[in-house]
C-alpha cells in the first residue's frame, strides 16, 4: 500500500511520491495575488505535517507570485524541497510566451533563484513542448536549451535538471547531455499517449512526473471514474491520484489546490490504495488511448 511518507530518489533527494503542485496558489488564470494570501500560506505550511516534502512550482505562475510564497512560507528545517521549471513567461496580460533560448533560460534561472530567496535551485525542468493544446510534446532537438540548464548546473547555480512536456527522443538527447532526474508530462486515466516515456523513466530509475489528473477525460470516461469513486465513497480526484501512484514505482503526484480541507482531501486519498476490481475498471477507462 503506498502511503504519503513513500519516497522516490531524485538525484541526491528523497521526494515523497505524493507532492504539490503550487500553481493554483495564484489569481485566477495563475495570473497575480492569490484570492486569499493567508489561506494560500496555510496550505503551503501545511504540507510537513502532512508528511508532503514535495513542491512543484515555477516563477512564471503569478509571475513570481507562488515563488515568493513558497519563499515565505517554508525555512530550510522544514525540509521541503522545491522544483521549478523554466521556458515560459508572462506578458503584462498574462499571456504564456514561450522563451527558452539560452539567454532566457539562463536568465529565468537567475529569477527563480531570486524570487525563492536560495543560491542554488534544487531542481529545474526544462519546458519544451506545447503544441495545439499546449500539453503536447513538439519533436525536434532540445540540445542548446538543455546544454544552457547543463551549464548552470555545472556552476552550482543548479543541483539536477529534469524536463517537462518533451518525448522519448528528446528525453534520451538531453541524456547525452546531462542526468535528467525527472520527467514531467501529461498523463492520466484518460491519456496514456505518453506510455513510452513513462516505460523508459521507470527503466532507467527516473521520476515520471503527470499533471492534470482530470484533464481531457470525455463524458463515458468521466462517469466510469465518478461511478468507481462512489463504489469506494471517495472523491474522483482521490481515486484517480492513487490509480496514478499505483501504475508505477516512479510515479511522483503534484495535485494542486488553494484550500487547505481540499489539501487534506487529496494527500489522504492519494495514498489510499485501491482494490483490484477497482483498477481493473479504471485501466479499460483509458485501454483505447494506450492501444
């Protein structure tokens, strides 16, 4: 049965397999100050006592503004380890500009190093990909942006690099490169496209990392999950988090959210294992997208 304390080796990091996603600790549209400041640090300082030592985050999500709660929320005998990623940022609209050359890479690091208040970030992820939905990994060589990060890393500026939204071929070039702890890309019940990656991270001991646990599921899909989760009088969320947890060994979850009770919810479901009839009926949700 996995619990909340399970750990997973990232580099030289013990991270619990269930973290947190701090996106959601923004304004609407991951956009300015959150609706409630308070709320979002009680959350943030919450996470410990959880058994949580796990937090995703990124300095374009506000921008800066879920850096800089992270910053104040958390001192270093907290233990919490801090991920962010880099290859975005935000226009004065709030709109997501793709910036990964170099220069922007180098200088996005020199913001997240800032905006969290440390001198060497623990882990940073390249993003890469985007597509037409913004989730999809777009082919083609990812050898400069990550010889960039490699280089920062080489300088101390940053300990482990990982890369988000990229495919199989892209993960083995940045390989070439520089260790790669971690990959962060879409998948869940409904999408399985990614199970290439998620097979070839398990292989090679690195963590795979999905978001959106409930994205893009259609209608059919949406009820099977609702009908599994009432069976077992738990939460969809719950229920698809601990599907995820049990699918690999590899399996790090950074659900997000800006309320504590729903906090409490998601950490004590993740980690309640699910019966085998249960999964069973939860992988045909997803057996055509995987075929």
């Amino acid at each position: 049965m996995t619990t909340t304390h399970d750990t997973f080796r990232v580099g030289d990091l013990d991270l619990t397999r269930t973290g947190f996603g701090a996106m959601q600790l923004a304004g609407p549209g991951v956009f300015g100050p959150p609706r409630d400041r308070d709320e979002a640090l009680a959350v943030l300082r919450a996470l410990p006592d959880l058994g949580v030592n796990h937090v995703d985050t990124a300095d374009f999500y506000g921008p800066h503004v879920v850096n800089e709660l992270v910053r104040e929320a958390f001192a270093p005998a907290d233990g919490v380890h801090v991920v962010t990623k880099v290859g975005a940022v935000r226009d004065a609209s709030g709109a997501w500009i793709p910036a990964a050359s170099p220069d922007q890479l180098v200088a996005q690091v020199h913001d997240n190093l800032r905006t969290l208040g440390v001198d060497s970030l623990e882990v940073v992820n390249l993003r890469v990909g985007g597509g037409s939905d913004g989730h999809t990994a777009v082919p083609g060589s990812i050898a400069e942006q990550f010889g960039a990060l490699a280089e920062l890393r080489e300088q101390g500026l940053v300990r482990h690099l990982g890369l988000s939204t990229v495919d199989l071929g892209q993960l083995e070039e940045a390989e070439a490169i520089a260790p790669v702890v971690c990959v962060q890309n879409l998948y869940n019940l409904a999408h399985r496209e990614d199970e290439e990656v998620l097979r070839a991270t398990r292989e090679r001991g690195i963590a795979y990392v999905p978001y959106f646990p409930l994205g893009g599921f259609s209608p059919l899909q949406s009820r099977t999950l609702s009908d599994v989760a009432s069976g077992l009088g738990r939460s969809a969320l719950s229920v698809a988090l601990a599907w995820l947890l049990q699918r690999s060994p590899n399996v790090l979850l950074i659900p997000g959210t800006s309320s504590l009770a729903h906090l409490r919810e998601n950490v004590a479901g993740a980690a309640e294992a699910l019966p085998a009839e249960a999964v069973a009926a939860l992988d045909a949700v997803g057996a055509a997208a995987s075929a």
